[in-house]
C-alpha cells in the first residue's frame, strides 16, 4: 500500500510545556491531531482545575489560525490533593489525572510520595468517571531502572485495580513484555499508550557505539526482546493500546549535558513514524484502531470527524529546529529519514 486514510488521530499523551515554548510545540501537534491529552508537569504543575482552564487558555492562543485542535486537560496529583478537587476537576470537564511517582521524571518532585494514601482521590475518580493517567515506575534507589515498570507492576498496579475494579486506568508509555501482559490480562478498564520511540527503538540504540542522549526517555528504553513485544501488541490490533507519544521538549544543551533530561520531542514525526512502523509490521489495516478509535472509545468521547492522508515518500527530518526563545532543540529522529508523509488533512 502506497497511500493511506485515516480518521483524523488524537495524541494521548504529549508535553507541551509552558509560555512561549506553546508557540513551537502546540502548532506541531495541531498540524495532525484531532486532540491530545496535555500532561500537566509544568514548572508549577498544574494541580487544580482553575489551574488547568488557565493553562487550556495558553495553549488555545498558541493554536495556528483556524485550527480546531482541541486540548484535552490533566491534573497532576500530589499528596495534597483531594477528594473535593477531583469532583471539581469532573465539573469542569477534566477527563483525567496523572500519577507520578515523586522523583520517577521530569518534573516529579512535587508528586504523590505515598501512593498508598491516595484512596479517596480513587474512589473520586472512579465517582466521577475518571481516567487515572499512571506513570507505572517504582523509585527506590534499590531497584534497577530496567526493573523499576515490572516491579511498580508488581507492588502498585495490581494492588490498585484489584481494589478498584471499576477504574479506568491507562498505564502511560509501557515499555515492557510484563506490561503489555498485564494490560492484556486486566480487565477493559485497563489499557496503555505506547510511544514511537518504544516502538522503534532499544537501549542498544541508547548505549552502543556511544551514549544517544536524544534518545533517553523514561521509562528508559528497554532490551529489544520488550520492543519486539510491544511490536506485536500492537500488530495484533487490541483496542487496549493506543497512541501516545509522550513528545517531551528539552533544549539541546539540557539532553547534551552531564546530567541529560528524558525526553524525546517526537511531534513534528510521530504520525508518519507509527505509520512506518505498522508499514514493517505488515499491519497498516491496523493503524487506524491505534491512532484515532481506542483511545477516543476508551476516554468515551467521541471519534474525530476528520481525516488524514499519508503517502509512502521519504523525507528527511530537520538536523534541528529553533525554539521560540532562539535557541535549538534536537528533534527526536533528528536528520533521519521517514518513509511515510502527510499529504493531506480533511478536518
Ligand atoms: O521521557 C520522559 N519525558 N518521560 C517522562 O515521563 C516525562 C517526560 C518529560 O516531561 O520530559
Ligand atoms: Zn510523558
């Protein structure tokens, strides 16, 4: 197959940061996504819903003219929050919450320290129907951090939805077998994203013949026999997985450093590079469940109306690009060539 339409996708998990970063990261999400769940790690975090319409409002003003990309908003929970902000965030329109945590990533360090006192924030959740967003690593210092998903598996996640049966949990950028299987074994509430690093890529390609630091996320990529398996979940089509890219911006001088951040800035590409990677798969039918229905089903709002059109032609993916703030940042993929390309958007 040369060509290809879909239903126009959401992206289901993304950063888009603060201020005038949103001049360079909302336009190129827009460009080809219906929606997308904007995580909610700022500097502060976004920790309420009065927090979250500001932050909405940002990022509507940084919309290319005549966009209808649309924002879908997060709280970030901390220890500090409750039952009473969770109704609220519901009221709002808030369809969901992200669980770091504290110290798993990028901007953490204000988030839950102790899950287990999350309870009645959990019951709210599931009152108001909803989704728990999990960041699904564990943080002590003692577990390696090429264990830390299997083991927060382990400790927390099966706890968590054996104790509430009835919550709508996505388990954000898996990168494990053990993962995949867990999702595939829990119930329908439970489903994941999956990145297209995760999918592309192994730690040989953060590790061999030099440290890649454009290529260092967290969860940090894993050994390739877990790549191989998220490749063939998501071959498989089960609505249990879909698309999110976790495209998280850092200047270049912040991943070119001693002490590196996690991030791929992955927007500018991510739908042409899950494309290909279905291409390989042999599994384009099954794109379009991926990128554009079993997210919007399993968040319960409605599928796009638009659509959009790739073509099987390479192009080449910028060495850089400048931020609004004049300085570069490295694009995940960086000067690589991608085989599929947007011809045309119907939206
Ligand atoms: O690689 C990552 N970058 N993983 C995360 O969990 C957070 C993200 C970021 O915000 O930079
Ligand atoms: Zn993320």
């Amino acid at each position: 197959m040369n060509e290809i339409t879909i239903t126009l996708p959401d992206d289901l998990h993304l950063h888009f940061r603060d201020d005038d970063m949103l001049g360079e990261t909302v336009p190129a999400t827009a460009r080809c996504f219906g929606r997308a769940i904007v995580m909610p790690n700022t500097v502060p975090p976004v920790r309420n819903a009065a927090e979250a319409q500001r932050y909405k409002e940002r990022i509507l003003a940084a919309r290319p003219a005549g966009s209808n990309f649309e924002p879908l908003m997060t709280l970030y929970l901390t220890d500090r929050t409750t039952a009473a902000d969770i109704a609220e965030a519901a009221k709002a329109g808030i369809k969901a919450v992200k669980l770091y945590p504290a110290g798993a990533t990028t901007n953490s360090d204000a988030a839950v320290t102790n899950i287990d006192a999350l309870g009645p924030v959990l019951e709210a959740l599931e009152a108001n129907n909803m989704l728990l967003l999990v960041h699904g690593e564990v943080t002590d210092a003692h577990i390696d951090i090429f264990d830390r998903e299997k083991e927060f598996i382990d400790q927390r996640l099966g706890p968590i939805t054996q104790r509430y049966p009835n919550l709508k949990l996505v388990f954000e950028h898996i990168t494990t077998k053990d993962a995949a299987d867990f999702v595939l074994s829990a119930g329908a509430n439970i489903a994941a994203t999956i990145t297209p690093q995760h999918l592309l890529l192994n730690r040989n390609d953060l590790l061999v013949g030099g440290v890649r630091p454009h290529n260092f996320c967290l969860p940090v990529l894993k050994r390739n026999t877990h790549q191989q398996a998220l490749r063939e979940v998501v071959a498989t089509g089960s609505n249990k997985f879909f698309l999110g890219t976790d495209s998280a911006p850092h200047e270049q001088s912040k991943k070119e450093n001693a002490c590196g951040c996690a991030g791929c800035y992955s927007a500018w590409a991510a739908l042409e590079l899950y494309t290909q990677i279905f291409d390989d798969l042999g599994a384009l039918d099954k794109l379009e469940g991926f990128a554009s229905f079993h997210g919007a089903d399993f968040y319960g709002i409605p599928r796009n109306k638009g659509s959009v059109t790739l073509i099987k032609e390479s192009w080449t993916l910028p060495e850089s690009i400048t931020l609004p703030n004049g300085r570069p940042i490295i694009p995940f993929m960086a000067g690589s060539e991608v085989e599929w390309k947007i011809k045309s958007i119907n939206n």
